[in-house]
C-alpha cells in the first residue's frame, strides 16, 4: 500500500504482470497466488494462458474484502 503526500492510496502488487508488446507479443507471467486468482484461473498454467481484466478485478476485490473485514479471506469460511 502507498500513500502519497497528498493522502492518495494505492494498492501495488508488481510480482505478476502481463503485457503486450507493440509487435502483439504477449508477455505472460507463470506467478500467482491461489487465495487471489479467479475461480478460472484455478489450476490453469498462468505462463501459458493470458489473464483478463476481469480476473484482475476479482483479485482487486479479493484485496479490498480483506482491508475492509480485518483480514477474513471472502471464501474462507462457510461450506462450497
């Protein structure tokens, strides 16, 4: 977590990041973690299949549960 000088609050988490180059390369990354990834990347090879943004919106919301419960993982308690 940053803060800045004018009080502005970011969530930063570079461990696992895909790009694509100007040619359409893609850069894939093969780092997770399990208690963040979307319930379609469970079991996927991360260095071979690209992630969507809506897989990074399910880890953003993941992280934004757990600041605002006190640290209880959404998924962490209750019968699946």
């Amino acid at each position: 977590v940053l803060v800045s000088d004018t009080t502005r609050v970011t969530l930063v988490d570079c461990d696992s990041m895909q790009f694509t180059g100007d040619d359409g390369r893609e850069f894939l990354c093969s780092v997770g973690r399990p208690e963040f990834s979307a319930p379609e990347l469970a079991g996927v090879d991360l260095g071979a299949q690209p992630r969507a943004r809506s897989s990074d919106l399910f880890s953003l919301a993941v992280h934004i549960h757990l600041l605002l419960m006190g640290g209880n993982h959404p998924f962490l308690r209750g019968i699946w």
